[in-house]
C-alpha cells in the first residue's frame, strides 16, 4: 500500500528525486501493487510521437488490486457506501467482499454474453451501485468500458457507441435526479438504431418505469444475475492493454475517446490519492462527481478502492429535496473527505449559510475542489462554511487526458493559497509556455500550460485515431504536452489555473467544444450559422452564448430560441443548452470569412468598450448591430 508524503520537506525530496530519477521513483511506487509478472522497463517514450508506456512487459488485473488484495485485511470493511437521490429511502453499503462478488458475478454474467478482452463496453446508468459493478466487471474481464455520462441525448450515445465500435450496453430503465425520474432505457433504444456492433443490452430495473425489451438483444440485470456465480477469474493484462475510453469535448471536430491503460493509470491514479487526500484506514470519502466525467473514475471509483479506503456513491443532486442535502449526507455518513467541484458550492453559497450551518459536519477532515477555478470567494465560503477553517482545502488541477490529479496541494502537507492549485505533484514537471513556444523561467508571470515529461497516467491515443491525438496535444508546443490552460506562477512558484486558451468552455465544469455546440445549432434547419462563446457565469463558472443568424426573413424569436434549445437538448443533451441565443443579422467576419470570436467573447462578457481593431471586418456595421442586441 501507498504510503502518503507527511511533511513539506519530504514532498520536496520526493520532487526532487522524481525529475532526477523517475523510472527509480515509479518504479518504487510500483511496487506498492500486485502484479502478475514484473515489468521489463520502466517506461519509454516520446512526446513527438504521442507515444508513452509504463511498466511495459508487465501484468496485473487492476481489480485484484482495487478489490482481491483487500479481502484477507478488509474484507469486512466498507468499500462502497450508496446514499440514494431520496433522502428516504434505504441507503446499501458494500463491503470489499460484498463489492468483489458482485463485481465477479457480473464479470461472469458479461462473459457469458460474449464479451472477452478488448471488446467495448457502453455504460450509461444512473449513478447507483451497479453503475460501479459494471465499471469494474468490465475491468476485470479485460473488456473496455466506456462511460457515457446519463444526461446524453441519445445521438451523443451513438457517435460515441460507433465511434469505439461497442459490442454490449449496460443501462438502466430510468433513473432519478432531484424531483425528475429520467428514462435511460428509452434513449439507448433510440439511439441503437443508428448502431450496428450492439449486441446485448443488459437493463437494471432501477425505478420500475415502463421499458420495451427487444427479444434476443435485451436482458434484465436482475435474471442474468441470478444464476452468475461469484467466481471470475481476473483477465490477464499487459501494463499498456485499454483500461477504458472515455469520451471528451476539445476546440474541434467530434468528441474524442481519451485512451487510458491498466498499468500506469492505476499506479498514478492510487498515488495521487494517497497524497492529495491522506486518507485514513477508517475514513469514509466522498467525491460528488458522476461516474460519467473523470473525476468519477479516477476518484470515486479506481483512487480510493485501490487505497482501500470506503468511498461514497451519491445518486442525489445537491439541492434536492433542499439546499443541505449535501450536509445532511456528510452528517449521516461521517464523511470525513469531501471533494466536490466550484459550481456546486456557488450554486449552495447563493442559497445561504443556514442550510450547512444545520449540520455539525464535525468529522470532515479534508476538502476538495476540482473541475474549474475556484473564485476566492468560493474557496472562503468552502473553507470557513464546510471547513470550519480547519479542513486542508486542496483545489486539483487535471484533465480526462491526464487520468489522475497534476498539480494541488497534499492535504495538510502543502502549503494553501485561495484559488491557486499550487504545486505539482511529483513526477509531474509542469511549465509555461510564452506565444513562441519557449519556457519561461521567471515567476510571476501568465503562460501557457504545457507538462514536459510523461506521468504514468497520461493519454496514451485518442481511440481509433493516434494522428488526432498527437495534433492534439503534442504538435503545438514541439516536446511538450498541451493543457490547452493558461496558468500563472506566483512568487513562490504556486500555480494558479486561469481556464482554457482555445474553444473550449467550462460549463458547471462539463466540457464542451464550441464547435460541438454550433454543429448542433446548425442542425436546426431555420439556422443558417452559428458561432458560439463562453462568458462568466455566477453559478456555472462559464455560461454559452450563442450568436445565430435565421435563414428565415420573418421569425419568433421566442419560438425559435425555444426550438434551438430542442435542437441541442436531442443532439447532446440539456446540459449543452444555450443560456443566452442572440438573433443578429450576420456574424462577424474577417474578409478570408474568418469568425472574429475576439469580439463575439467581448460582447457576451458585456465589456464592448473596447473591441479593438475591427477594421479587417468585412462588414464593421454587423459589430454595431450585435452590440446594440446584446442580452
Ligand atoms: C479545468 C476534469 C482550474 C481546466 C478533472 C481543464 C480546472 C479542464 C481545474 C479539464 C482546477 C479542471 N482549476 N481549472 N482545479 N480542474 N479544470 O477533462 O480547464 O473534465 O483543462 O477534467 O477543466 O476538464 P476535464
């Protein structure tokens, strides 16, 4: 087991020892894992090349070391405690035996329909239980999972299903989320008609809502669990076999399946929990995210099972029934580690004080922050509110293409500063980057975000397309990975993240391209084009705005805002809809009839002062008009 750093000091020798040495420093964090036969090198690579592998020649099944290697010491220990969208209704805890035999049984119950190692696996369920279950029957079998977050319209569903050419899905009828009950079923349905490699679809039966079973293809979780039994031998893996795909937005095209693998990705996601969250043999930890982003699997699922430590699985929504759900759960479960994201504690500041100061939260020991920047006021509302200025408050910068958290401070070990993320972890050699290109050493100074050595856990391809995925982030910076954020040192060397650089917007910390959201506006057959920003938004970090110009002489505007956002609700889903549509005439234009988004972000954020040079427009008038409608 991973021993966390304790102290200042020893987190700058492990630093230190990690640059100058990092295939002796992982090679020793390795060691802390069950393996099946040892690696032959530790890594090698080549960022020009997009090309990164850890511990090759090695073999393991990572739930062994999430579940098995538990069993003898904890087997009785809570791994999982489920805390349902209602208040009232029973609560199920898992033990790490409990958990390893479902985990088995539904491992079996794949293989009994064909699925084997490297096929694909479509998840897309409520955030309950078996959720986790599949996620990691999958892993045990060696079948790739990949989970499409349960707010995606069904045409998401399919591109992301025939994009990764996945053989089975697992769903669920319906799930609950605050006072809605939302069907999944109904959506898979629909978007399996647009997918030929989907053979069987295995449904739970979460909230008895009416489902059509397709005979021969469907199947309900509880039968074929039934007879399953509790015995699944772990599939053989190579350090560098897929462990899952998950899909995410960049500044173009289509989203992209992130590739992570089984070796690295649980070396470095086990060590950044250790550190980052020190957690304790008997702490309950609780991460808010939805299995369906990142921050689920690396930190609700893989992190804390790999320590051993009992982790939380909420099904609710924050505000529901009222604004102190989250309390009222930290209070019944004795939470002792919170990680939740910027937004959420916006959207529970704006309620107000009494709703956490109902509850004693008294075992809290340690908060987290993830997703977005966290404003000032955010991170001192959080701390002195949730932590009682007591708790470590750490902000983790990371990404879905960095598998594990980079930079944040080890709770309690690392010094704090609201809103900055601070130091890296080590093993990871962050840098900025000026316009050229080049490393800029003095602090005190805003760059580009880039990392100039592989980390364990990093991308290894975008499925399907490596070329896509060395333009992506290894082409703009030669020799050095692309966040695509732009950050700031501090005189001491901490960062801070300002948010993205490139057409990518953060919204409730879900990504999104602004391209993706513009081909779904443009689907719309009353639109002629479309171009979309983002803007700063109280509660959800950044808001989308929409500029769109009608085919259509004579239009509604209220209609036709209220069919854009029917248009984006069917080819995303709601958590993609526009806040703002703005009806203009014509978009801005260079005259090679480039986009000039410079003025379009300038309008939406409100500060028209200042559109700087507009004079390559084709078009200067446009500029007035957009400015005098701006909403
Ligand atoms: C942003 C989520 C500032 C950032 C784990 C990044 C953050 C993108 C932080 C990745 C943070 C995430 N401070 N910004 N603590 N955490 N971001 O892939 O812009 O969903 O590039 O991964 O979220 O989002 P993703």
């Amino acid at each position: 087991m991973i021993q966390p750093i304790k102290t200042f000091d020893a987190y700058q020798e492990a630093y230190t020892k990690s640059v100058n040495d990092p295939a002796q420093f992982w090679g020793e964090v390795a060691e802390n894992f069950d393996w099946k036969s040892p690696w032959g090198k530790v890594f090698s690579g080549d960022f020009s090349q997009a090309e990164s592998k850890w511990f090759e020649g090695a073999t393991l099944n990572i739930t062994e070391n999430c579940l098995d290697r538990h069993l003898a010491e904890r087997g009785n220990k809570l791994a999982m405690i489920w805390e349902p969208n209602d208040p009232k209704e029973r609560f199920v805890r898992y033990t790490f035996r409990e958990l390893h035999e479902q985990v088995s049984k539904f491992g079996n119950v794949l293989r009994a329909q064909g699925v084997g190692k490297g096929d694909r696996v479509c998840i897309y369920m409520p955030m309950i239980p078996e959720l986790m279950v599949a996620v990691l029957a999958c892993a045990r079998i060696g079948a790739v999972h990949s989970v499409v977050f349960a707010g995606f319209a069904a045409h998401s569903i399919a591109d992301r299903i025939n994009d990764s050419g996945c053989k089975l899905v697992v769903t669920a009828d319906a799930l609950y989320r605050g006072a809605k009950q939302i069907p999944c079923k109904a959506v898979i349905d629909e978007a399996l008609l647009s997918c030929s490699t989907v053979e069987k679809v295995i449904v739970y039966e979460r909230a008895q809502w009416p489902v059509e079973m397709v005979v021969g293809r469907d199947i309900w979780w509880h039968e074929a669990m039934a007879s399953a039994s509790t015995h699944c031998e772990p599939e053989v893996m190579q350090a560098e076999d897929m462990l899952f795909i998950l899909y995410t937005s960049g500044s173009t095209g289509k989203p992209k399946g992130v590739v992570h693998t089984c070796g690295g990705y649980m070396v470095y996601t086990a060590y950044s929990f250790a550190n980052v969250f020190q957690p304790k043999e008997s702490d309950v930890y609780w991460c808010t995210a939805d299995i369906g982003w990142i921050t689920g699997h690396s930190y609700l699922i893989y992190g804390p099972l790999l320590n051993g430590t009992t982790t939380l699985v909420f099904e609710g929504v924050p505000t529901y029934p009222d604004p102190g759900r989250f309390w009222q759960v930290c209070d019944k479960h004795a939470v002792n580690i919170f990680y939740t994201a910027p937004t959420a504690i916006r959207s529970l500041m704006a309620a107000g004080e009494d709703h956490v100061l109902s509850y004693s939260l008294d075992k809290l020991r340690v908060l987290g922050s993830v997703g977005e920047p966290i404003n000032e006021e955010a991170w001192h509302w959080y701390n002195i509110h949730v932590g009682k200025e007591r708790c470590p408050l750490t902000d983790t910068w990371w990404q879905t293409e960095t598998g594990g958290i980079m930079i944040a401070a080890l709770a309690g070990v690392s010094p704090l500063k609201p809103s900055f993320a601070g130091y890296p972890l080590p093993g990871i050699q962050p840098v900025l980057l000026n316009q050229s290109g080049e490393e800029i050493a003095e602090n005190e100074q805003e760059g580009y975000l880039a990392i100039k050595f592989p980390w364990p856990s990093m991308i290894r391809t975008t499925y399907g397309d490596h070329e896509r995925c060395r333009l992506t982030y290894f082409d703009t910076y030669k020799g050095y990975y692309f966040t695509g954020d732009g950050a700031k040192r501090d005189t001491n060397g901490m960062y801070k993240i300002i948010g993205r650089v490139d057409d990518v917007i953060n919204v409730s910390g879900h990504r999104f391209g602004t391209a993706e959201i513009e081909n779904a506006i443009n689907q719309n057959t009353h639109i002629a084009e479309s171009a979309v920003v983002g803007y700063p938004h109280d509660i959800k970090g950044q808001g989308i705005y929409a500029f769109v110009v009608c085919k259509d002489k004579v239009f509604d505007p209220v209609n036709l805002r209220g069919e854009i956002n029917e248009t984006v609700t069917a080819q995303i889903g709601k958590i993609a809809k526009p806040d703002k549509i703005q009806i203009v005439s014509a978009l801005p234009k260079t005259r090679s009839g480039k986009i000039m988004r410079r003025i379009l972000r300038k309008v939406a954020e409100g500060d028209v002062s200042n559109l700087g040079d507009t004079s390559t427009l084709l078009d200067p008038l446009v500029v007035e008009e957009i400015v005098a409608g701006k909403l």
